[in-house]
C-alpha cells in the first residue's frame, strides 16, 4: 500500500494519484509525513506575551482560535488570537567548527523577480530582537516607510490606492482567453552569466519586508509568516489583517482587531440566501478578488469558511493562508471539495481563474445550501443541474455555471468580467406581488374584485417588465355590487395593457387615470342597458410599475400605501365625506375611523350619469426594499395605520403579509368584504 503524504489516504501498490486528493504518488510517497495537528488550547486567564485569554472562539485540526485583551499603559484592547504549533526546523547535523575564520561576505544572490508568495514571510533572524512583539501593540499601524507598491509579475501597481467599488470592469485580457496560462517571462542571462536589471531587482515585497520593524524578528513558519506579511501590503478593506505576530513557548500567534463577522458557513438562518442578497455578496467577494489578481496573486481558498459577513452586511474576507501567484503550486494546496478549481487537484498549470471558479462554486451554494459535488475533479463530473430541486433565476443560472466550467477557458475570463455581469443583474428589479380577497365576518357575499397581471420579456432586443394591480369595491347590492367591481377590473387590464404593447409607457399616471375613466364609461353603459342595475358603482385603486418607475390612481376610498425605509405613507386621499371633514379641521383622523357617515363617498365609478368620475393619480420611483399595499376599506375598517405598518414589516415575502393582514382585520370584526394585494420592490 502506499500512503498519499497529503492526506493519509491510503492506495494500492502503484497507483499513480490518491484517489482522495489527487495528488500524484511515487514510491517515495510510502513513508508519509506527520500530519499537523493543533496545539492543546489554552484556558481562560492564560496569559500569553502580554495578551489574556478570554475564550476559545473555535478551532479546527491545526489551529485555535481565541479572543484576548492586550492590557497596555491603563488600557484594554480587545483582540483575536489565532494560534498554531511554531514550525519544526530540521537540526543540523554538521561537525563542529573549531576556528571561525573571518570571510569576505560573498555577494547578494539575484532575487527572483517571480518569487513564490511563501518567500513573502518575514524572514527568521531578520531582526536580532524577537521579543519586541511581546509589547507591540495589535493596533500597530503599518512602518511609515513601507514602499507603497506590491509585484504584478513583471510590473508594479500602486498598493496605497484604493479600488473604487463600482470601478468599471476591466477589459478582458486576451491571454486569458485560452485553456492554457499564459507564462512568465523568464530573466534574461547574458553571457557571463549576469542577469539583466529587471531580473537583478527585487521584488518591493522584498523591500517592504527588508524595511519591516524588529518586532517581526520571530520565525512565525511559512503560514502565519506569509499571512503577517500579506497583511501590511493588501490595504483593501474587505481583508481581514493581521496587525502583529509572535512565537512563545512552541507556538505562534498572530493578533487581528476584535471582529463581529460571522462566516457564511455559521450564519443564522443557514447558508441559504435569496438572490439579491447572495449577487451582493459575491459582488463583493469579486471586488477583493479583484484587487489581489491585479498585484500578480490569486487567493485559492475562496468558500463558506474563508468569507464572513459584519454587522452591517459588508463581506470580509478572512483566509489569506494559501495566496499564490501563478507560477507555483502551493507545496500543501488546499483540496476543498466543492470549491477548489478543478486543475489545482489536477496537479495542473493554475492561474486566476482558479478563483473565478472558486467564486461561482460559492455563489453557487448561497443559493443553494449545498457545495457542488465534485469530489476531488480528477475528471470531469456530470452537468451541474439547479432544477430540481433549487429554482435560480435563468440568467444568474447562466453567470454561475460558466464561473465553474470544468475547462478554465471556458469559464470568464477574469474575475472582473464575472463582476460586472452580477452587477447588470443586481441592477434588475425583482417584482413580487401577493393579492387576496376575503368575504370577511357578516357579509354573505363578497363584492370585492382584484387582478395583477405581471407581463416579463427577457429578451437582448427588447426587455420589458411590466406589472400591473387593481383592488375594486363594488357597491349596489351583491349581484350588482360584484359585476359592477368585475367590469372595472376587466376594462382596467385591457386598456392599460393594449397601451403597455404599444410602448405608451411615458405618464403611466395619465394611463391609469385613463383606465379608470375608461371603467366608468363601462359601467354606466352597462347601467343603461339593464335598468334594474341602477345605483351599482365601485371604487378602485390600481398601481402600474415599469421598474423603477410606477403611478397609482384611484377613485373613492380604495387606498394605496407604501411602506419606504420602515415608514408607511399613504399615498391615496380617500374621495369620502369624512376626508372632507378631516381636511377643514372639523374631525381628527382617529373620529373619522369611526364617524357615523365613515362610508359615505363622494367619488365612485358609476355614481355620475355625465361627466368624468374625477379619478387622480400620483407618480412614484421604486426603490429596492420598499413594498406597496393596495386595499380596500374593509381593511382600515378594523386596522389602524401603525398596525398596518408593524404587518407589513414583520415578514419577508409578500404572501403571509396579505394573509396576515386579512386576519387582522377579521378580528376586529370583519364588517366589510377586505381585498389586499402586496408587491415587494427588491
């Protein structure tokens, strides 16, 4: 059997990759190497170099995790300690020298300009004062003199500046566009064997650790070294850096700022998102992404664990153990099933589309839950499928599924070309919409009448979204009552929607106006033409929206509120005879709920023989996050405004609000028939 040193596994004689990690094996794979296991944590009160334990906040197989108080000059920092066994240094087994004998110092050795990212760790012995950490504050700001640029492999870019959020995608870069990575440029040997300047030139993560303080003197080992120095170079702020290192007692440590971000792997509720609140996340996991492919690195380890939310929505990246360039392969890669690109099992050229794969399978499991199902990709799997049982919006389906093809020119091209399509969908409007009617508690029949019609065409040549909502009252007695308010929803649709297909979109106010008029006119011709139907009339109030930009009309005491920022308006004035009363001061809006004349209304459709209904309208411009509610007065009957608005914000999807409004109202009583219809903008 031969035993894979990566992971354990254990293999038949001559095979040629673990089946377990892909690893390629050889028979100098049959004595594995100790694997590493973490240190035994440290109890509460337990005082390391100045820092005192308060907890354990988790750990994993190599590493704890605490937080801690940095007690200095009078005050208490609070901080995070992440904690690892020091590295094992193999002893030398030299002879003794007997006499030293003073040398000239040979020269400085050519650094390489394509050094790998492990050689970005502080050096062991670059200081000969270790111990200054100790006392090192963790809210050490960056030395002063630290060069401000970090290597692009071959170029320089500058690190102090920050990338805007919404910066503009950069064009694709064409030596992306094939399966294969395009390699480095090598450094150029002369004759006599010098190299040329660019090759002679250290890279300025060379100069920066050259110029780092003593108290990065301790040998953190290749992680926490890496790690400490990546830290004071990437300024971006969704990293998670560390501000100090030190090594006490075998073990070493590195100090962050005390953080409330909770990874997506632990996040309440699950890692089970919508849409717009996993593109945001991916948004910005692209941004931080980004930042790093343009200073010549990739990160690898992109997933649930290594991406946490704060307080305030913001996504923090906290892993920045495995960061590379694209001319190595980590000597103890991470093999993350789900997440790891495929050609990094493969033992495979790599570059940064590794990431752009890493991102798409992330993304992939904020809608879903789940991890794709790669298992190791030492060949290509089988399609990967939403439906069934997870329902994705076609279009971001699309923008995931190219992130994670299994051949890396196939996928985007770079991690800013998959950014900018996210951030086309998250400028999209999701409309949804919930509409009931209930006949309520003393009624035997129910004369309300509601409609939506919700038209969407996803199309390159000519996209539209457009919705429409209408809630009708009908007055007159129960048969006439009911037709009266089924004419109105009937002729609202058809005009507004004969308009909608001829792109008459410009005053959508004059449009609903219009349709109302329209409904008036019917219902009077239907007056005349059964005589016994005279009297039957009907309110109603209607809402179009074009994202962003909607109207809503109504006539009589129908209303329409909107619910913005956590606070309801009414955007209807009811046309009613306490409205009037309220409006000249002779009654308060709490007298006019239950005024003796509460349903008398001056304005209805089908109430004048001539003349217009005199229906108004109000334009409005959506916002995400805001939620319409359109209803009849059975509701305000029984619930009062501050009630609507606490129902109204206390659920995450349409539906149980309009189920939940119309319970309430039953419960006050229930006089009247109650119609709702809620619409979310998101």
């Amino acid at each position: 059997m031969i035993t894979c040193p990566d992971c354990g596994f254990e293999a038949l004689d001559g095979a040629k990759f673990c089946d377990r990690c892909g690893r390629g094996l050889d028979a100098a794979a049959a004595a594995p190497r100790p694997l590493a296991t973490r240190p035994d944590p440290l109890a509460p009160g337990a005082v390391v170099r100045g820092y005192e334990i308060v907890e354990l906040l988790g750990q994993d197989s190599i590493e704890n995790r605490y937080r801690a108080v940095l007690k200095a000059e009078g005050k208490e920092e609070k901080v995070t300690l992440r904690e690892r066994l020091a590295p094992m240094r193999e002893e030398s087994h030299e002879e003794p020298v007997v006499e030293a004998k003073p040398e000239t110092p040979a020269p400085p050795a050519a650094v390489d300009p394509h050094a790998k990212t492990a050689e970005l760790k502080p050096p062991p012995g670059l200081s000969t004062n270790g111990d200054a950490v100790a006392n090192a504050p963790a809210s050490a700001a960056p030395p002063a003199d630290a060069p401000p640029e970090v290597t692009t492999s071959g170029s320089t870019v500058d690190a102090g500046v920050e990338v805007a959020a919404d910066s503009p995608a950069q064009a694709p870069d064409a030596s992306l566009a094939s399966d294969e990575p395009t390699e480095p440029v090598a450094p150029v040997e002369h004759a006599n064997g010098a190299t040329s300047e660019a090759a002679t030139t250290a890279p300025p993560e060379r100069e920066f650790i050259n110029e780092l303080p003593d108290h990065f003197g301790d040998d953190l080992g290749d992680v926490f070294g890496r790690v400490l120095a990546l830290s004071m170079t990437l300024t971006h702020p969704a990293f998670e850096k560390a501000t100090a290192g030190f090594a006490n007692d075998g073990r070493v440590y590195l100090v962050y700022p005390e953080s409330t971000s909770t990874p997506l792997s632990r996040r309440r509720g699950g890692l089970k998102m919508s849409e717009p609140d996993a593109i945001a996340i991916a948004v910005q996991v692209c941004q931080a992404v980004g930042f790093v492919h343009r200073r010549g690195l990739r990160l690898n380890d992109i997933c649930p664990d290594s991406v946490a939310l704060a307080a305030d929505g913001r996504a923090k990246m906290i892993g920045l153990n495995y960061v590379s360039n694209d001319n190595e392969l980590e000597s103890d890669p991470i093999f993350n099933d789900g997440y790891t690109a495929p050609e990094i099992y493969r033992q495979k050229k790599v570059d940064k589309r590794a990431d752009v794969f890493s991102v798409g399978a992330l993304l992939y499991s904020m809608l879903t839950g789940e991890r794709l199902q790669s298992e190791t990709w030492r060949e290509e799997a089988g399609p990967i499928r939403f439906y069934p049982p997870h329902v994705v919006t076609p279009s971001l389906e699309q923008v995931i599924l190219r992130a994670v093809q299994f051949n890396p020119g196939e996928r985007w091209a770079n991690i800013d070309a998959m950014k900018t399509e996210l951030l086309k969908l998250a400028g999209e409007f999701k409309i949804r919409a919930a509409a009931l009617t209930d006949v309520g508690m003393m009624r035997e029949h129910n004369e309300d009448s509601v409609m939506t019609f919700e038209f969407f065409r996803d199309s390159e040549v000519e996209p539209a979204q457009n919705f429409l909502y209408v809630v009708c009252d009908g007055m007159g007695g129960a048969e006439e009552g009911e037709i009266a308010s089924g004419i109105a929803v009937a002729v609202v649709r058809d005009y507004v929607e004969d308009r909608l297909r001829h792109g008459e979109t410009a005053v959508l106010g004059d449009m609903l106006s219009g349709a109302l008029e329209e409904a008036n006119r019917r219902i009077l011709e239907y007056q005349k033409e059964h005589p016994e139907a005279r009297g039957m009339g009907s309110t109603g109030v209607c809402a179009a929206i074009v994202p962003p930009d909607g109207a809503v009309a109504w006539v009589g005491d129908s209303r329409a509120y909107l619910l913005e920022g956590g606070a309801l308006r009414r955007l209807t004035k009811d046309h009613s005879l306490v409205e009037r009363l309220v409006e000249i001061g002779q009654i308060t809006p709490e007298e006019a709920r239950h005024h003796e004349h509460k349903n008398v209304i001056t304005r209805s459709l089908g109430a004048r023989q001539s003349g217009p209904a005199g229906a108004e309208a109000v334009a409005l411009k959506l916002r995400r996050g805001d939620r319409l509610l359109l209803c009849s007065d059975g509701l305000m009957a029984h619930v009062a405004d501050p009630e609507i608005c606490q129902i109204m914000m206390r659920h995450d999807d349409p539906y149980p609000i309009a189920r939940e409004l119309i319970a309430a109202a039953n419960a006050g009583g229930g006089s009247d028939n109650i119609s709702v219809i809620v619409v979310f903008a998101g």
